[in-house]
C-alpha cells in the first residue's frame, strides 16, 4: 500500500473526534437510549408492520 501525505487539518480534525468519542465513552450515560428516540422508533416500526394474525389484507 501507499503512502499518503500527511494532512495538518485532517490529523487535526481526526483527534478532535477521537477525544470527543472518548469523552462521551466515559459519560454514565453512554450507551442509553433516548425515551424520545425509543417511542418515534416504536410508532414507525407500528406503522409498517402489520398487527400479529393480520396481514391487512382482506382475501
């Protein structure tokens, strides 16, 4: 493989997001899920899939 020129700005910009990461890593939340995130996933999942016995359709 070759190799690339280092780039200041992309060195740069790709600790910040590695420091960041593992800052919000080290939060006691990390990991959770948000309640708001958890019912918007629930209400679209409800929407698409048909209801258990159900398929929506009338034969």
């Amino acid at each position: 493989m070759s190799q690339t020129p280092r780039d200041k700005a992309y060195d740069k910009a790709q600790g910040r997001l590695t420091r960041d990461a593992a800052h919000r890593y080290q939060q006691p939340d990390w990991g959770t899920e948000d309640p708001r995130a958890r019912e918007a996933y629930d209400r679209e999942l409800s929407e698409m899939m048909p209801v258990i016995g159900r398929t929506g359709r009338r034969r």
